[in-house]
C-alpha cells in the first residue's frame, strides 16, 4: 500500500527553521543524510509548498562528483515528480514538476494509488495530515535549541501517532519514525 511520508530536520525544541528562516544548524552530516536518503528513496512524488519548493529546488542543479550521499539525494529528487502547491508561483525552475493553484485531498488520494509520496514543509503536512492523508511522520531532531522560529508541526491539527522506529546517530541526532493511528 502506497505511503504519504511527512519528515522534516528539526530542532530539539520543535523548529525546522529559526525566526530568520534559518536552517544551516539543520545541516545533516553523512551518516544522518544517507539516512534521510533511505528514507525517501520509494517516495515518486514530492508535494511541495512554495517555500519549500525554493529551498528544495537547489538539487535540481547541484553538481555531481560530490560526496556520495549528496549526489545519493540529488538523484532521488530529480528522479521524483515534484507537485508545487502555489498561488504565486508563476513557473517551476526544474524538471518533472508541475504547479497547483491549490491543495485536493481528493488528488492526492488518487496520487497515493499510484506510489509512495512525500510532504514538504509544516503547513502543507498540516493540511494534509487535517485531511486524513498522511500515514508516517519522521523526525530527524538535532540536539540544537533555537528558541523560536517556524514549528515542524502547526497548531490545530491533533493527530494520534504510534512509534515503529528509533534510531541514534554519532552526531547525536535521533531519528523517531511514527505512523498515523486510525
């Protein structure tokens, strides 16, 4: 059965960006990033909101010949349909990707028919997540306090989660793996 995976990098007390937008201490090393790679690997589709169809798109025209797991990823993304959804965006800057003035549950459940997805981004999980959609949620949070910025997760949306995975890494970042009860 087709996945629709929500993960994100964040920090020890809940953001994936600070008050300035912010993400560099969200870096991941090596062993952290392949497994982000494992991770996303089977997704086909990425759904994308605006801001972080723009920080995501850097993979589109990152330079191969690096360390193996960077180029590990870039080919993940560009081997993945991307859905943008968008209101202002006007064109898409990389390839298999398309723009949607606004988020269908009812699309997304027939996308789900035909592979694994991932959501990028809090408020497009949230939407999706208030809309029955998501099945796994994956955590990669770094031992970083930031002290305010954009939460993982927004407020109003209660979801029930049951842990199926945990993982440490060296660096000290832990890896918490959940799927949506019910």
């Amino acid at each position: 059965m087709s996945r629709l995976i929500y993960s994100a990098i964040t920090s020890l007390d809940g953001y994936v960006a600070d008050e300035s937008g912010d993400f560099s201490w969200a870096a991941p090393d090596p062993e952290v990033h392949a497994a982000v790679n494992d991770l996303v690997r089977p997704i086909e589709t990425f759904l994308l909101g605006r801001r972080m169809y723009e920080v995501m798109v850097f993979w589109e025209t990152v330079e191969s010949g690096g360390p193996a797991h960077i180029d590990d990823f870039a080919a993940i993304w560009r081997g993945a349909e991307k859905v943008v959804y968008s209101r202002s965006l006007g064109e898409v800057s990389s390839a298999r990707t398309r723009i949607e003035r606004a988020f269908d549950p009812e699309a997304v459940r027939r996308m789900k028919a035909g592979g694994d997805l991932g959501v990028g981004g809090p408020g497009l999980a949230a939407v999706a997540l208030d809309a029955g959609l998501v099945d796994e949620i994956h955590l990669f949070v770094t031992p970083v306090v930031i002290g305010g910025g954009r939460p993982w997760f927004l407020d109003g949306v209660l979801t029930t989660l049951n842990l199926v995975d945990l993982r440490r890494f060296d660096n000290g970042t832990v890896h918490l793996g959940y799927r949506v009860a019910g």
